[in-house]
C-alpha cells in the first residue's frame, strides 16, 4: 500500500485529534481516478471528517494526503482541485441561482461572456436553465441540490466531494437524485467521494465503499463484496441485516471456532413432512410481510435468528417449531482483531 | 390563538392608553413650536412660523447640531470597524478567555453612564494627561456604540451557515475575497441596522458627553438641556425637538425595513 500513483486520493496514517478523542485514527485510503466512491458508517464515525480533510476544511494531527500523487494535506481548500457538495448545500443567499454557479469562475477570474456561457450549460446539464435569476430561498430542496452541484463541478475539477446531499431529501427525490448522480458521474468521469450513513445508498451508487467505524476503516471493497463476504461484525451488522454468531454460539450451534455471519436469505426452512432434523432449530416468534419477501424471527435458544422467503413461501405460525438449514460456503468467518465494533 | 371578546376590548384600552401616553406628549411638543404665544400657554391661542425662522438662524443650536452630527458619525465609523473585526474573532475563534472577552465587550452599554463618563473622564485627563475636546467625546461613545454592532453582526454570524465561509474557500476564494464577495454582503444589513442604532445612541447621549466634552464643545443634547428652561428659548428647543422626532423617524423606520427583509432574506 504504498504505490499511489494513479490514484486520485492517497490517504496515509491520517488521523485527525480533538484533544484526547481521535475523530479518525490511522486511515490510509486509495481512491481510483474515475471512481464513485463512498465512505459509509454511522454518525459520528469518523467519515465526514476525513472528507474535510481532504476538502482541507480542517488539518490532519498526523498522515499524509495526497491528490493526484501530490502532497496537499499543508496547502488551503481554494489552492486543492477538489470540490464539496455540501449538506445543507451552502448556497450563497445572496447570489441568484446563476450568480451562484459562476462563483467559482468569477473568483478564477474567468470573463464575464465566458462564464456565464460556462454556468448556463452547467445548469443546463441539471435542467435549471428556467430558474437562473431566483434566489436559492426561493427554490425546492431538489432544486437547491441541483445548483449545488452544478456550482461544484463547473469548476471542473478532478474530484467532487459530497457530504451526504441526499439526506435531506425525501425518499422519492432522494432515489431519483441517486440515478442522476450516478449518470452525472460517468458523463463527468471525474472521482465521486461520497458520504453517507444510508448503506442501501451506498450499495446502489459505489464502485467501492469504504466502511467506518469509530474513526478506523473496517473494510474497503466492492458493495457485492461488502455484503456477501463482510470482515467484521460490524460491516456484517451495518451493512445489509445479518445472523450473527459470537463465539459461544458458533461453537454450540455451528461446531465452529471463531465469529460467524450468516444472511437471513442465504437460510431456509426445512418442510416438517421431510423429517429431516435441519441445522438449527427454534420456534417462530414472528413473521413480517415486507413486499418481496417475508422475514421470520425464530428463536434459537438465546440467539434471535432472522429468515427471509421469498413471498409466497408456506405460512409459519407464531410458535411453531422450526427446522432451519443452510450452506456451508454461506457461512462467513469474520475477523476479530478488536476492530470490530461491540 | 382566540381571545374573548371582553379580554380583547380591555387589551385594546390598554393599549390606547400606552401609545397615548407615550405619543401624546411628543405631539404637544410639535404644536407647541408653532405656538404663537413665548410663554406657551395652553391651549394655544394662535400659531407661528416664527420659533422655526429663529431657530435656524441660531447660531449656537446649529453648531451643536453639526458637533453632533460629526461625534454621532465618527463614533459610529470607530465602531463598525472595531465592533465588526470583534465579532468576527469572536465566531471564527476558540480561545481561552473568549466568554470573558464577550461580556467585557457588551459591558460598556449596560454600564450606568455616570460611571463611564466619570471613568473616562479620569482616563482622558489624569491618566492618558489629554485635553477634554471633540476627540474624547467621539472615543466615548465608541466605547458603547461598538456594543450595538458588535451584537448585530455577531447575531447575523451565528445564523450564517459557517458552511458559506467553507464553501467560498472550496470554489477558489482566499480568505479576502471570501470576505468581500460572501461574509461581508451577509453582513451588510445587520452593519446598517446596528450603525444607525449606534448612530442614534451616540446622537442624544448626555451624560457621558457631559464628563468628556470639556468646555468648548456643545452637542445638541447639551444644547437643549442648557436652554429648555430659559424662558425666552423654550421655544426655540421645542422647534429643534420636532424637527429631531422628524429626522429620527427615516432611520428607524429604514433599520426596521432593513432588518425584515434581512431576516426573510438569510433564512
């Protein structure tokens, strides 16, 4: 891990302290020239701020940053070629729509004609043309999302950084915006960073997700990685849902030595009729329709294990006796180096 | 909310009899300067333009006029810079002391004036040896106009997504241009409304003026006091009372235009 050539970003050792909190602690990260990727994980584990810092929002306590094989982790956010999509957006109140997206040109001293023509078809591309002369008080959250974008990438810069510009949309807008970004990004064919706390987000757009957990990287992979082979407990239980084994229990249930994963849809029910004994066996506690599926929490001595159907499956009463069964190749070993989260 | 009917009628006396209080008396003030009669008898018998003629040919009431007008924009000029770079230190920073340096910032306007004006009097004359004048009474009021804009800019900083700062310095802007194109038009209302607030405040100010002004120097509070009880001016000072109702009138009424606008605009 220390070729970097090639590479749009090069995290090394970063770590970024509050006094005694270490808000990231030892990151080192390769991002792709041309990639969409995102850092995924919980509130407060550390992914947005590695994006300041690569943003040069904020400063490293320690590690190196590198964009396009050059240091950069000394130089400010204007001297950087990356951009930020902001949360709340941060357009600038006082600008109008197109006053806004050619804010960045304006301070590279581009000219007047120039600019303007360079802003209208960034808001073309975002189909804004109509709304140029409002001000962002007068525009819908989608709308706003739009223009911050826009703004970002007329710039044209290498990398786009986006803090989590979806949240707050509403779910219709949200899935719409998310095709968008993701077209947006292979026309650009520049580096997506993306930040998110909404895993099924971050499977649908990456080409890779780096997940965090309290300031460290758990694992960084593909999204059908990610889900079907997780490293630790904690991708297991953030990404997707998941049965998981400690110790105790693989080895009472499983013959097992170690932690272990299982994904509810990777388990089945054995007909009673069949008599065959199963691998596991339990009572039903509970049984959802979700749509596409039903899902099945059956009681496993003092494990609560999770079954998902396809609809259309044989019904199961609360407090029948269940037989479960699986494949030994769904049976993922994850990694307890105490990176794990508890 | 819904109100009953009798709750409602008592409310509206009420509120009658304040504005009436508070406005009837501004009122006979403005009648009274075109009282005809000098000892303003009331109610009054005829009226005149007289006091007005008089008054704008006094010499001395028009200079402590003009004095007021420069100590009024001088310090009002001293404290947008100080207070808008104080608040500005005080948002973007963390440093030790900062809730300390706050309140000794906002003291000075909560500090009875007699004590600031005895203080600075001490200062100017025994400590810093200066001789009282126009210079004095100008940095005095600084000392408390500062407050009005530093509360207004530091109210408008803490609204202002510090995302804006972030996002200017992300798209190419240094720290300046960042100042100049985003902060400082952010800021530009709230600079107006807590300048013509601070402007207000230093322009009928009279007992800090009193300890720092020395002898040569006359504001026209200091007029107005010295001559309301002179028989013969008493008119005079009622013509120059209405004609400041007027003249306040536009910049509160442009501060509070201002400051709504504002207040839709930031959201």
């Amino acid at each position: 891990m220390t070729e970097s050539s090639g590479m749009a970003i090069s995290l090394r050792g970063v770590e970024r302290r509050f006094g005694e909190v270490a808000a990231v602690d030892g990151v080192d990260l390769d991002i792709a020239e041309g990639e969409f990727f995102s850092m995924l994980g919980p509130s407060g584990s550390g992914k947005t701020t590695v994006l300041r810092l690569i943003a040069g929002f904020d400063e490293p306590t320690a590690g190196t940053i590198e964009l396009a094989g050059k240091p950069v982790h000394h130089l400010a956010s204007y001297d950087r070629d990356v951009n930020t999509v902001f949360q709340d957006y941060a357009l600038f109140p006082h600008l109008n729509v197109i006053e806004n997206v050619e804010f960045g040109l304006r301070v590279r001293r581009i000219a007047k004609a120039k600019r303007r023509q360079l802003a209208r078809e960034a808001l073309e591309r975002m189909r804004l043309g109509a709304l140029e002369t409002r001000r962002p008080g007068e525009l819908s959250g989608g709308q706003r999302q739009r223009v911050a974008l826009a703004r970002a990438f007329v710039v044209d810069p290498k990398v786009l950084l986006l803090d989590e510009p979806l949240g707050a949309l509403d779910k219709k807008l949200r899935e719409q915006m998310q095709i968008e970004l993701k077209d947006l990004q292979r026309n650009l064919g520049i580096t997506f960073v993306f930040v998110t706390h909404d895993q099924e987000e971050a499977l649908t757009l990456s080409d890779r997700i780096a997940v965090f957990n309290d300031g460290r990287i758990q694992q960084v992979d593909t999204p059908e990685n990610l889900y079907s082979a997780p490293a630790t407990e904690f991708v297991a239980s953030f990404v997707g849902t998941s049965n998981l084994f400690d110790e105790q229990a693989a080895h009472r249930l499983l013959g097992l030595s170690g932690t272990y994963t299982i994904r509810p849809e990777n388990l089945r029910f054995i007909a009673a009729e069949s008599g065959r004994p199963g691998r596991l066996s339990g009572t039903v506690r509970n049984r959802m329709f979700i749509g596409s599926s039903h899902r099945t929490i059956v009681d496993v001595e003092e494990l609560e294990i999770s079954v998902l159907e396809p609809a259309g499956s044989p019904n199961r009463e609360i407090g029948d006796a269940v037989a479960i069964d699986f494949n030994d190749a769904d049976v993922r070993k994850l990694r307890t180096d105490g990176l794990s989260a508890a | 909310m819904r109100i009953p009917a009798p709750v409602k009628a008592v409310l509206s006396v009420i509120v009658c009899a304040v504005l009436a209080f508070v406005y009837i008396p501004l009122i006979i003030v403005v009648i009274n300067s075109f009282n005809a009669s000098q000892s303003l008898g009331w109610p009054p018998q005829s009226f005149t333009f007289e006091w007005w003629i008089r008054a704008f040919s006094d010499k001395v009431a028009l200079s402590a006029l003009g004095t007021s007008l420069v100590v009024a924009a001088c310090a009002t000029v001293i404290a947008l810079v100080l207070g808008t770079l104080a608040s500005l230190a005080l948002d973007r920073f963390e440093f030790f002391g900062k809730e300390g340096v706050n309140l000794l910032i906002v003291l000075p306007i909560a500090l009875p004036g007699i004590i600031t004006g005895i203080a600075l009097n001490n200062a100017f004359t025994t400590m810093l040896g200066m001789r009282l004048g126009l210079m004095t009474v100008i940095v005095a009021h600084a000392t408390f106009c500062i407050v009005t804009i530093y509360n207004n800019v530091f109210a408008r900083m803490r609204r202002m997504s510090g995302n804006l700062r972030d996002a200017a310095m992300d798209l190419g802007a240094d720290a300046f241009t960042t100042f100049r194109l985003v902060t400082f038009p952010q800021l530009r209302s709230a600079l107006l409304a807590g300048g013509l607030l601070a402007f207000g405040l230093s322009f009928d100010e009279i007992i800090v003026t009193q300890f720092t002004a020395g002898t040569g120097v006359q504001t026209l509070p200091i007029w107005i006091f010295d001559n309301m009880f002179r028989p013969n001016q008493a008119p005079i000072v009622n013509v120059i009372a209405t004609f400041l109702v007027i003249v306040s009138i536009i910049p509160i009424t442009l501060a509070n235009r201002i400051g709504g606008k504002a207040a839709t605009g930031v959201a």
